[in-house]
C-alpha cells in the first residue's frame, strides 16, 4: 500500500530525510519511532502528499504519489498531532463539513453511522470545544471513516488520551489493518502504540536506522536500539 524509495529532503542546507525507504502491505502497521525533530512528521507530510520530498519515489495504493498526488489522498486518512476541528461546531456539525468541502455524501445517515463507529453518537449535538482530547481523537478518525481511506498516518496519535483512549484508538487501528488497510503511526512514545504495530523502524539522523518486526523484539532490545541511536535515555514510556 506504501512504497517509499530513496527519499529525500532538503530545507535549505539542512537535510531533514536522506535516503529513506520502507514498505507497508495491506492489513499491516508500522510503528514510526524517534526523538522530537527527527523528521517523522516530514516523512509522513511526504507520504500524505502535502510536501514533496527533494528526489526519491513514493506509491500508495498503486497510484505514483509523486505524479499524481490528487489521486492518491483518495486512498489517504491522516491525523495529525493537531485534532484540526472547529471548536465551536457540534461533531455532527463538524463532519458535514468536512464532508461538503470534500465533495461526498453528507446524508445524516452516512455522518451518524460514522459517529457510531467510533463512539460519538451519544454526543453528536455537542460543541468539540466540550470534548476531551480522546473525543477530539476520536472525531478525527470519523473523518477517515467517512473518506473510505486505505491508508492512515497518525503523528503522535495517542498524546493526551487516557488509558480508555488509548485501548480504544489501538482497537480501532487492528481492525482497520483487519480490513486491509495500512497504517503508519509515528511517534515519541511507542510504548503507547506497540498493539497495533507489526513492524518497527526507528529513525535517527535522517535516515532509518532499523527496521524490523515487532515480534523479533523485546522490550529490553527495543529500548537498548532506541537508546543507541538516538541521544534518548532509552524510556520509551
């Protein structure tokens, strides 16, 4: 569902990403680790299509996401570290929309079976500006509901949720890699996202310096790496 080939990016002198490369099949997730401004949230703004990358090559979902990046955010659903949502309108409010400006179907009917899915129906008429982060979260993944999106990108996904929030959200992202699609979930904070993730690559100075399924790993292995790679203590927690 991801191909990503040799990318890079550049700021000016500065090389955020050099040489990156990683796959994601369908009903799979990768794990996205490392330290604030290792460039996690560059490489999934590139594999969202909203930067493009300095050289290299990515497809998602079939589709060259370089030539033809309109074609390939139809299969794409990102949550971002910022919930994105119009404090001052209800859910209900709030996905329409987001589901008007995007030209699909904004029947109640569509937007509540959305809001059922992940748990908002009993709040549907209330303002966001009343809602916790895990609600806030949660919203934002409607969003990829009602987009029919095969491939998802989480930046730092479970900061502020509580432990119900975060069973949640990992419930939500193992049956949404049961249905076939893909997820990335980049993070500071693994121990917060192991669940879900099947494979795990840490990036460090640019470039991912491992990555490796999440079964051949220990907690002890996975802090130790973490550690030696990056200018981390090791806690992940």
């Amino acid at each position: 569902m991801i191909s990503a080939r040799l990318l890079r990016r550049s700021f000016g002198r500065a090389c955020v990403l050099e040489d990156v490369s990683l796959e994601v099949g369908a009903g799979s997730c990768l794990a996205l680790l490392g330290p604030n401004g290792a460039g996690k949230t560059t490489l999934l703004r590139i594999l969202a299509t909203l930067l493009r990358p300095s050289s290299g090559q990515l497809t998602v979902a079939g589709v060259d996401a370089l030539r033809e990046p309109a074609l390939a955010r139809v299969a794409i659903g990102v949550v971002a570290h910022g919930s994105y949502l119009y404090e001052e309108l209800s859910a209900l409010e709030n996905l329409r929309f987001w589901t008007v400006m995007h030209g699909g179907d904004a029947s109640p009917a569509r937007l509540r079976a959305a809001l059922v899915q992940v748990e908002l129906d009993g709040s549907a008429s209330e303002r966001v500006r009343t809602f916790s982060a895990g609600m806030k979260r949660r919203l934002a993944l409607a969003r990829v509901v009602l987009g029919s999106a095969r491939v998802l990108l989480l930046d730092e996904p479970f900061t502020g949720l509580d432990q119900q929030g975060r069973k949640w959200l990992n419930d939500f992202l193992i049956a949404f890699k049961a249905g076939g699609g893909a997820v990335v979930v980049a993070t500071h904070s693994f121990a917060t996202g192991l669940d879900a993730a099947d494979r795990l690559a840490i990036l460090a100075g640019g470039r991912i310096a491992v990555d490796r399924p999440c079964a051949n790993l220990s907690w002890e292995e996975i802090r130790r790496l973490y550690a030696s790679l990056t200018d981390g203590d090791g806690s992940l927690a």
